[in-house]
C-alpha cells in the first residue's frame, strides 16, 4: 500500500462524496473567514503564495 492510499480511499469513497455534494454550501459558509485571512496575509502581486489542504480550492481561485 502506498503512502497516498488511504487519502485516495477517503476522496473516492462516500466521505469525498459528501465533501462534493456541500463544496458550495461550505464555501459559502467559510468566505468570511477565509476572506479574512486573506486580508490579514495581504498577498501582493508578485507574491507566491501555497495553499495547503484549503478544502476545495476556493482560496486559491
């Protein structure tokens, strides 16, 4: 068994479902926060900026 294995089980099984069924409803609940964060890191054009396990990307768009 790989080291991916079981993050690759949990998104394809019915858990990775679920987080696809709600990606919109908890975007939609986290903007606020994660537009505050955003605000408080106050990136700047040139900036690189790495977005680790943000749920579904939402914050990197």
């Amino acid at each position: 068994m790989s080291a991916n294995q079981n993050p690759i089980e949990y998104g394809n099984g019915s858990q990775g479902q679920q987080w696809a069924h709600y990606q919109s409803e908890m975007d939609r609940n986290l903007r606020e926060v994660a537009d505050a964060v955003l605000d408080l890191a106050n990136p700047m054009p040139g900036e690189r900026v790495l977005d680790i396990g943000c749920g579904s990307g939402e914050t990197t768009f």
